[in-house]
C-alpha cells in the first residue's frame, strides 16, 4: 500500500483534481496540489519543483477547450504534449512515477464495438492529436508511468455535459440533444478512487488503462436520464452530431473496453446511472 507517499496533483484544482484531493486524502497520501494560477505547467522549472518535492505526479492539467483547440493549436500542444514531455524527462531524471491522464478523444470513433488499450489511435481533432502526442512523448522519455484515459466525465468543479442540460432545461426553450454519440457519463469521483487503486498498488502499474462507468448511452439518453430522475419538463428532442457542425469533430463512439484496469479495483465498476443519479441529489 503506497498510501503513506506523497502526491503532487497537476490540474489539482479542476474538475478531477478537485474529487482526486478528496480520495487522496482519504487513502492516506501526503498532497501537494499545483494548478493556475501560481503553477504554470508549460514551466520546466515548477514542474521540476512538483517532481522533486514528491514520490507520485498525477497530471490532470490540460487544455481541454475541443472546439477553441482547433484555432488555438500551440496552446493545446504546449500544455497537452510538450509539457507532458517534460514532466516525464524530469520525472525519468528523478526516479518518480507519473500518472497521467487522458481522452477518448485519441480514438475517431469508428468501430463498432468497445475499445480497448491495443486498438490504434486516430483522432478527428487537434485536441485529440495533441492528448496523444502528450502519450507518445511520455512513453519515450522512459519515466515510470501509466496513462488512464477517461471519457464522459462529471463533477462538483467545472462545467460538463451535466451542468450544461440543466442550465439549459432551467431556460424553458425546447432542446435538442445528440443521439449517435455513446460512451459512458462518468463521474470524476469515480476516476478519482480508480486513480487512488492504482497508486495502491505495488508494484505501480505502467502502461496503458481506459477507465469508464459501466454500460454505454447515447447523450441524448443520458439527458432524458437527467430530467427524468430531476422530475424537470424539458421539450427534448434527438438530432444528428451533423445537424450541428462544429469546429472541432467528435468520435460517435467513445464505448471504453475497461477490461484490464479491473483487476486492480475491489469491486466492479458502477453502472453509470447510480453515480449520476447520486450526483445529481447533491447539486
């Protein structure tokens, strides 16, 4: 058990950071957290201070802006590859262990059923390109390290597909909602144990992990789900990814094979409509 060691969280103040901050501490970790703005992480010299300092490096900062990516191309690549590079040179340097976290969006979406950790890569957009490029680097600097891509995801800290169907529903206009994307709504309270499971054990785990809440639904399945469960009448309506063009494209399928990081959970992974639900009694 490596509860007793020290964790530096990178992003430690998003949406996943957030919830990691809370299992972390519950499993026993000394943290350090590092976020905007006093932590700039395209600055070798702050990560080299978080790489130092601690024994584990989560990295949840990204550029995660799918749409402005597209127009803002060296801001993604800084943050989601060029800085992964370093924190895994550094990391390699020091004799740390990186855990970094990652995207469906690697993936275009085309196959037809769940991906797992061997299928090829091949993103649609520039954020997607970068996330993976930020994966490639990091494998190449020879670090101690596993990446854990996620997909979906939902919490207390940031704006999400959740907040967003209820600020709209709260609007009293119809709503129209995508039905032939499907993946699996995840709450980052889930990623946040899943993370702390793998830290857990001994010997670290390296490599490759998709993590995802069990089952798959489509975004407009999973907004009915929303206003269901809220009681709330919303006039929704489906429609198609390409009824509304957008700079950046979306995989259709972002279905997780979750197969090889259960092994390191104590229990099976939670069919994604009882996390939601819970997180939904809560806000």
């Amino acid at each position: 058990m490596n509860g007793n060691q020290r964790m530096a969280i990178l992003g430690g103040r998003g949406m996943l950071g957030s919830d990691l901050q809370e299992a972390a501490r519950r499993a026993g970790f000394t943290l350090g957290i590092f976020d905007l703005p006093e932590f700039d992480i395209t600055d070798e010299r702050q990560i080299r201070a978080a790489v130092v300092g601690y024994d584990l490096i989560v990295n949840c900062a990204a550029y995660t802006n799918v749409d402005g990516a597209e127009t803002h191309a060296d801001a993604a690549y800084a943050v989601n590859a060029a800085a992964v590079e370093t924190l895994g040179r550094l990391a390699a340097e020091a004799d740390k262990y990186v855990l970094h976290v990652s995207t469906d969006f690697v993936f275009d979406g085309r196959k037809e059923s769940p991906y797992d950790e061997t299928d090829d890569p091949n993103p649609l957009g520039i954020y997607g390109r970068t996330k993976l490029q930020g994966e490639q680097l990091l494998a190449q600097t020879g670090s101690r390290h596993c990446i854990i891509r996620i997909q979906w995801t939902y919490g207390k800290a940031g704006n999400n597909f959740v907040t967003k169907m209820l600020q709209l529903a709260h609007s009293g206009k119809p709503l129209k909602v995508i039905e032939d994307q499907v993946g699996s709504p995840t709450a980052t309270s889930q990623v946040a144990s899943a993370i702390c499971r793998l830290l857990a054990a001994d010997p670290l785990p390296e490599g490759l992990f998709h993590y995802a809440a069990a089952g798959y639904v489509s975004r407009y399945d999973q907004a009915r789900f929303i206003f269901d469960t809220l009681d709330l009448k919303v006039d929704l309506a489906p429609c198609k990814t390409s009824d509304y063009p957008a700079p950046a494209q979306r995989p259709l399928n972002s279905r997780f094979d979750c197969g090889r990081i259960q092994r390191y959970l104590k229990k099976p992974i939670r069919p994604w409509q009882e996390p939601l639900k819970e997180f939904l009694e809560t806000i």
